[in-house]
C-alpha cells in the first residue's frame, strides 16, 4: 500500500522534529562540555576531573591522571581493606567495631578511627591495603605508603580517575559483597558535609570529601533515579572557599553535561 502526500508530509515534518531536537541537545552537550573546559583551565590552581554516566558510559576528562594527595578520600580505600581483608575473621564484637569505625570515617571523616584502623594494619595486616590498591588495578595510587612519601612528600596519592574507578565498584556492589557495599553507600549518603558535589544538587549523592593542607576533593555518585554520574574532583590551591565553590559550580554543570534529558 502506497502512502499518500499527507501522510509523507507528516513523516517529514515528525522527522524533522526529532533531528533538531537531537541535534539541540548535542549542541548544547557540547557548549556546555566547552564551558567547562574553560572553566578548568582557568582554575588558580591545580586541577583534576574525572566524570561518568554509570548508565550511557559517557565520559568527561580533564588532567584526569594527575597525581594529587588523597587526602580523606583515602578513608574509601581503608574501609575496603576493613571488609575485604579485616571481617571475615573478626568476631561478631570485632565486627561491631569494625562498622562503627567506618560508619564514622564516612559520615563525619573521623580521623581517630581512620588512625585506629591504620595502626591496626600496620601491626597485623600490613599488606592489605596494597592488596586493595591490586585488587583494582590502580597503577598511580599508593595508601599508607612510604614510597609515596618518598615521592610526593604525601603518604597517601592517587588520580580523579583511579579514585573515580574505587567510587564506581563501590557504588556498583561490584567489590564487596551486597549487605556490606549497601551499609557503605548508606553512610556515604549521609555525611555531615554538603558543600562541595551535592551543594547545587536536587538528588541523592553518595560521597566522601577530602580536605588536606592546599587540597579539597571530593568523590561521588550524583544519583537522579535515571542517570548515575559519577563525579571525581581534585583540586589543589591555598583558598578553599575558592576550591569548595568551584568544585560545587562544575558538578552542577558536569551533571547536567552527562545526563540524559
């Protein structure tokens, strides 16, 4: 059955429709991506970005493997090496510790615990967070580590990206198991600290910042309900106010840049 011109005509124009209405939104993706970049290179300082929709894969990168102090986000990576390699032959006391540590490391970034759990590594399990740091493949990133020291004048270093990908398995259950990786995300949800990624955000964010000498940082999950994006931002200058309202400012963006409308 041929089609009449009415009903070409009505194809024609729907058709229409959708290619200016895609081809809108690249525009604006990519004008926003260009914002962005500009905003980047004109940081005073030293900066590192690295952002991922969880759903589409769809990426932004900016000195993505520049090595930067952790910082407290380091927390993310003991707190692994607690469950991994700490848990599983703890006492049900012990476990009760262990989850009170963490729980406080990711809420309110207590050092106290931090520390506990550090010395009790360095003293039983010296090896583990090394393995952590294997486990992920992480080629930058040293936690606890004199070398480090040696190199960085900082213990604990690592990238956006590398911390980026510890952010991502967490948030995915695809490192520890399920009951252990949602407590995690919990607390990650509901820290004290609102001031960098989640400042402009209407959502959900899962997160740990990090603060340290002329570092402030922070890593998360931006979570709408329909597109994850994670978001992995470094940076390094004496002003925080500075780094705490532009890290705020570019999440917002690097949100709205990697969603789905």
């Amino acid at each position: 059955m041929e089609w009449g011109d009415s009903v070409k005509k009505k194809v024609t124009i729907v058709i229409f429709i959708l290619l200016t209405v895609f081809s809108t939104n690249v525009l604006a993706a990519t004008s926003l991506h260009k914002e962005i970049e500009n905003d980047l290179r004109g940081f005073q300082g030293r900066v590192g970005v690295y952002a991922k929709n969880l759903k589409t894969g769809k990426t932004f990168q900016f000195n993505q493997n520049t090595v930067f102090p952790t910082a407290s986000t380091s927390k993310l990576v003991v707190a692994l090496a607690t469950y991994k390699y700490l848990y599983p032959a703890a006492g049900a006391d012990k476990r009760d510790q262990y989850d009170q540590k963490i729980r406080l490391m990711m809420t309110i970034s207590d050092n106290d615990s931090f520390y506990d759990l550090l010395n009790e590594m360095d003293s039983s399990h010296p090896d583990v967070l090394d393995k952590v740091v294997k486990d992920f493949r992480l080629r930058q990133t040293r936690i606890h580590n004199e070398d480090a020291y040696n190199k960085y004048q900082y213990h604990s270093v690592t990238t956006p990206y590398e911390m980026g990908k510890v952010f991502e398995k967490i948030y995915l259950n695809a490192y520890l198991d399920k009951g252990k990786s949602e407590k995690l995300k919990a607390e990650l949800a509901n820290t004290i600290f609102h001031d960098e990624i989640p400042r402009y955000m209407m959502t959900p964010v899962y997160h740990k910042v990090g603060e340290l000498d002329q570092i402030l940082c922070d890593v998360g999950v931006v979570q709408d309900g329909h597109d994850p994006i994670l978001i992995s931002f470094y940076t390094d200058t004496p002003d925080h106010t500075y780094s705490s309202n532009f890290i705020a400012a570019e999440s917002a963006k690097l949100y709205n840049a990697l969603r789905r409308k």
